[in-house]
C-alpha cells in the first residue's frame, strides 16, 4: 500500500461520505435484488433489514468508483482531483477508530 500524507479535512469528509454512500447502495441494492425490500415493505422493515444487512469495504473498488466520479465532473471547479486506496484504507481505519461500524 501506498504511503498517506496529511490528508486535508475535506478530502477525509468527502472519502468518508463517498465509502457510506457505498454502503447504502451496497446493502440497498442487495435487498431489493434478493427481493426482501419491494414497494409495500414499511420503512420500519426496511430500516430493520438495513441495520442487519452486511456490506464489504474495497479500498481499490472505492476509490476507483470515486475517481471516476471525479472524472465526469473534469473541468468544473474542484477541490478534490483524486483519491488514492491507500487514502481510503486510511479513513476507512479512521472511522472504525472513532466507533464506526465497518466490519
């Protein structure tokens, strides 16, 4: 793995929002697709099999799926231009140090 600088703040709030994006439509995905959320699931069920649903953490699938966001938005003011894996294995291991629930 790549050494990590200091990241800048809003670089760790953008990796950060971005990996839990990741686990939503990691976990919603998989609950539609295995049929277990349709459209007359309540949202009392749905947040039920949310909270006991799995989802796995790719530092690579992450950052590329970032990267290529990033892409789309070429040529519009940005502050963040790219992520590494490596950045995102850090804050991965940042947000399980502070109490969050990645596995």
């Amino acid at each position: 793995m790549e050494p990590v600088d200091i990241v800048p703040p809003e670089k760790i709030a953008f990796i950060a929002y971005n990996i839990g994006i990741y686990e939503s439509v990691q976990k919603f995905g998989g609950l539609i697709t295995s049929g277990k959320i349709t459209s007359n699931t309540d949202v009392a069920k749905v947040a039920e099999l949310l909270s006991e649903s799995n989802a796995f953490y790719d530092a690579e699938m992450i950052s590329q799926l970032v990267n290529a966001m990033l892409q789309q938005q070429h040529g519009k003011n940005s502050t963040i231009k790219r992520v590494t894996s490596a950045e995102v294995s850090y804050i991965i291991s940042q947000l399980k140090a502070a109490g969050v629930s990645i596995p």
